[in-house]
C-alpha cells in the first residue's frame, strides 16, 4: 500500500501525480493479521516527524484492513 504526504496532507494509495509530489512517500507491505512484511519510507523533499510516519502508518495498515476484507468477502469468507 502507498501512503505519503501532499502539502502536509497524509494520503492513501497516490496516484502517479501525488506520488511525484509528495513531500513523504513510503509503501506498506502487510500478511493478514497485522505482521509487517516490509516498511519503506522517503522523505523526497526533507525530513519528516516520527508522528508523521505513526500517520502514515495507522493509514496505510487501515487500507491494508480495508483490502484484506474487501478480498475475504469475495471469496466468501
């Protein structure tokens, strides 16, 4: 999942014109239930807070959550 801020704003999954942009860009790897398999994150214009990346993170698990069910009730789980 891609997750990174846009003039400070925290995104979920950029489009290619966000993600040329933005001032964090990081991309989430997750295995159902809540195990990291890999976090990467770039500040493309600076530094950035480590309440920031919690930001990005908290998002990017929650879209990862939203996949993960969207896939169990196509399947009929």
């Amino acid at each position: 999942m891609s997750v990174g801020t846009l003039s400070g704003v925290p995104l979920l999954d950029l489009a290619y014109v966000e993600d040329r942009d933005a001032g964090v860009d990081a991309n989430v790897v997750m295995l159902d239930p809540d195990r990291f398999v890999e976090v990467q994150g770039t500040g493309e214009q600076g530094t950035f807070a480590r309440a920031e990346l919690d930001t990005l993170l908290d998002l990017a698990v929650g879209g990862i959550r939203t996949l993960f069910d969207a896939q169990r009730r196509a399947l009929g789980w």
